[in-house]
C-alpha cells in the first residue's frame, strides 16, 4: 500500500522496481512548514493506463 507521507529512498525505490512498477510521476508542490523548491511526491505505476 502506498503512503504519500513515506520519504522516497533507495529502498523504496528498489522495492516498487522489484513489484514492477517502472513509471514514476513526481509531482511539485507547496506544503506548510516544508522549504519552497523542496516538496514533491512520487507516485509509481505498473503501466501507462494508470499513470
């Protein structure tokens, strides 16, 4: 299950890869208390449809 709030790391990378999941949105954006520039999500997907 995919949590937003996780920090993207090598592990969790390397696990969506061995799920997978090899097409990554990363999304910009605006957050209380997090540095401008600096917020971003990351969402991974298995196949073009979902992405």
């Amino acid at each position: 299950m995919y949590n937003p709030f996780v920090p993207f790391t090598d592990a969790v990378l390397r696990q969506a890869l061995q799920e997978g999941a090899y097409l990554f949105v990363i999304q910009r954006f605006n957050w209380p208390l997090v540095e401008k520039g600096k917020g971003f999500m990351v969402t991974v997907y298995k196949d073009t449809d979902g992405a």
